[in-house]
C-alpha cells in the first residue's frame, strides 16, 4: 500500500493515529476498519515471500550480507552482522 508520485503534488494529508474514518452509526456500518490513518496500514499490509529467491535479486535490506549494516533482529538477537 502506498503511493508513488510523479509530477504532482500530495494530497496533504498524513498519516497519523488521529486520522480515522468508521466508529458508530451513521458513520459507518463496521468500526473494525477504517481506509485512513495507521489503522489503514495494518488493513492493506500486503506481506511478501521471498523463498528460495537467488541474493542477488533481494532488496538490500533482506541480503544475508547487510550492504546497509542495519540492525536486524536474527534469531533473537539484534546485529548488524552478515548472516
């Protein structure tokens, strides 16, 4: 979920824990869900598997080498060592 934009401008409006659409009739039928705020996020999380992908086509973030040396947590511990 997000938005890519090129050549225009935003809409202005941020994404923050504030920002909500849905609660009690006649606002909406179901307050479980709302399609704005950081409650949207957790909605349209789209996770994605990379099994068995070759390194050389992973994102940097998710190479066993750490070309960026971002903390990750591995086995459950925090490092920024190559896996």
């Amino acid at each position: 979920a997000g938005r890519v934009l090129f050549n225009g401008f935003p809409t202005g409006v941020e994404v923050s824990d504030a920002m909500v659409h849905g609660g009690p009739f006649p606002a909406t039928s179901d307050a479980r869900g709302t399609s704005v705020g950081t409650g949207a996020i957790e909605r349209f999380l789209r996770p994605v598997c990379f099994q068995n992908t070759p390194q050389v086509l992973l994102p940097d973030v998710l190479k066993d080498s750490n070309p960026l040396q971002i903390t990750r947590l591995v086995n459950g511990q925090l490092t920024q060592a190559q896996i």
